[in-house]
C-alpha cells in the first residue's frame, strides 16, 4: 500500500505561484509513474502532468505548458507540482496519484489540496 499526501495548496491571486508537494509512505514510490490531477467543480479529473521514474520526459496538459512544472525526489519518496503564472480556470482540487505498471485506473491517490486562484 501506498498513501499519498499533498500539501501546498491556497489563495493566491492570479499571476502568483504556488509548489505542490506530495509526500508518499508505506512504500517507496520510485518505480511508479507519479502523476498531478485536478478536479474542478462540477468538471472530471483531468490529468495536468506526470513524470515517469527517472525524472525522463514528464507529460504536461496543454493547458498548463510552459506555467507548471513537475519534478520528484525519489530519495524523499516525493513529488512536487510549481505552479507558476496561475489563473483562475486553474482554481481546483489538485490529487497527487502513483501509478505502476497497471495504470491509472489502479492508482493510489491522495485525499487532495484545493487550490484556488482569484482574479
């Protein structure tokens, strides 16, 4: 088992930055595709990006290039999310998730941080 839990979350104003962190325990995580998620009201989760174990060629949504960046420590067993340049339409529940061999419909999630971005 694995639990995940973000932190980092809050009101920051539009054009701020906020780091996300995940911090996972139970077992390490280095193996597992690490991912971000968001969910907004009324909206599904949609993925805003993902980095394989070595840190190689991370996955961002179009929506957030070039603003967001993701990294992981995997001597931590962690994952971070910088956020930067933030908008409203970015205000949301961010889910941190682990993700083996199986995918992300078997991940492990996190419980979430809201993160919410006024204009």
């Amino acid at each position: 088992q694995v639990q995940l839990v973000e932190s980092g979350g809050g009101l920051v104003q539009a054009g701020g930055s906020l780091r996300l962190s995940c911090a996972a325990s139970g077992r390490t995580v280095n193996r597992y595709i690490m991912g971000w998620f968001r969910q907004a009201p009324g909206k599904e989760r949609d993925i805003v990006a993902a980095i394989s174990w070595s840190g190689g060629n991370p996955y961002y949504a179009d929506s957030v290039k070039g603003r967001f960046t993701i990294s992981r420590d995997n001597d931590k067993n962690a994952v971070y999310l910088q956020m930067n340049s933030l908008k409203p339409e970015d205000t949301a529940v961010y889910y941190c998730a682990a993700a083996g061999t199986t995918g992300w419909g078997d991940a492990y999630w996190g419980q979430g941080t809201q993160v919410t971005v006024s204009s």
